[in-house]
C-alpha cells in the first residue's frame, strides 16, 4: 500500500472520528438540557427559531442561574413560611380572590428568600426554568388565573386550581430541592 493511500485512509478515519465525537457531544449536551429543564427543554424549542437558538437560550440561562446566590432556607423561616401558606388556604373559603393573590405575594417572596430575582413574570420563569423546570406549568397556570381574578374574571374552580398550581411550586421551593420536608396543611 503506498504512503499516499494509507494517508488518505488515516485522514477518512479521523474525520469520521471527529465527525461520530461531535454528535456524541452534540447528543449529551442535548441530553443534559432536556433533564436539566424538563419540559422546558421542548417549550423553549418550540417557541424559539431553533434547537440550536433555544439551545443558547437555555445556556445562558444556566449560566444566569449560576451567577445566583440560591441558599436553603433556615428551619425557621421555612417554620414560617408554612404557617403562612396555612393561613392562605384557609383564607380560601371566605376569600378566593385574596387567598389566590396572597399565594402568589407568597411564592413570590419565597422566591426571593431563596436567593431569586423577582423583578418580573418573565424573568422568574427564566430563573426558576434550570432547577424547577417541571413545575413551571403549575407556575403559568396560577399566574394566568392570579392574572384573571384581578379583573374579577375568573371562576372559583379556576381560583382552587390556582391554590393547587402555587402549592406545586410552593412546595419545590420550600423543600430546597428535596433536601427538606414540604409543607402539608
């Protein structure tokens, strides 16, 4: 075989090689994202361009995420935070509207107790997106009915399917990753 030949077979084998490494590494970074976010992985790509723009957005969101300073909460405060969610449920029989947004003042203030930026809807979706991503349909479907009910539109099943939407991401939040007992009233 001449020298000419065996290169040309070498440089086939390693273009192949390089080629089958960058779709295991494509293939793992795809994996890694879709655990990461859940069904936020497939959300973000359909609203998005592409896989490869939602795939950078979905980047850049971990490395905002990162930047965070996310801290458990003390026993104390989450002693605290579930007399509160309590005291919101019950507020519910006499009061659905008030109770729906005191859940949401709540979640929003756990939020922040945690160590997230609570400076608007969108955003807290973004951050919550790379360690909650599986409870954000709770969050949506809450907020949108939190949304309705302060125009006085929404029904009382809505309103008690709110309280069950914000009691999803309430409790996520308060277990700090299920490192601690969520809250049951």
């Amino acid at each position: 075989m001449s020298t000419g030949t065996l290169l040309a077979i070498i440089i086939a084998i390693v273009v192949v090689l390089a080629l089958a490494a960058a779709a295991v590494s494509l293939m793992m970074r795809r994996r890694h994202l879709r655990e990461r976010f859940g069904p936020e992985y497939e959300r973000t790509v359909e609203d998005s361009d592409s896989r490869r723009t939602a795939e950078r957005e979905l980047k850049e969101r971990e490395k905002r995420h990162d930047a965070l300073n996310i801290k458990p909460l003390s026993p104390v405060s989450r002693d605290r935070y579930t007399r509160e969610w309590s005291s919101v449920q019950q507020e519910f029989v006499d009061r659905p509207q008030d109770a729906v947004h005191d859940a949401d003042r709540l979640v929003t203030s756990l939020m922040h107790d945690r160590g997230y930026p609570t400076e608007g809807f969108d955003q807290q979706m973004k951050d919550l997106s790379v360690e909650h991503g599986r409870t954000l349909d709770h969050y949506r479907a809450a907020h949108e009915v939190e949304s309705l009910s302060t125009h006085s539109e929404a029904t009382t099943e809505q309103l008690r399917g709110a309280m069950v939407h914000y009691r999803a991401l309430f409790d996520e939040l308060l277990s700090d990753g299920g490192r601690a007992q969520p809250a049951r009233s």
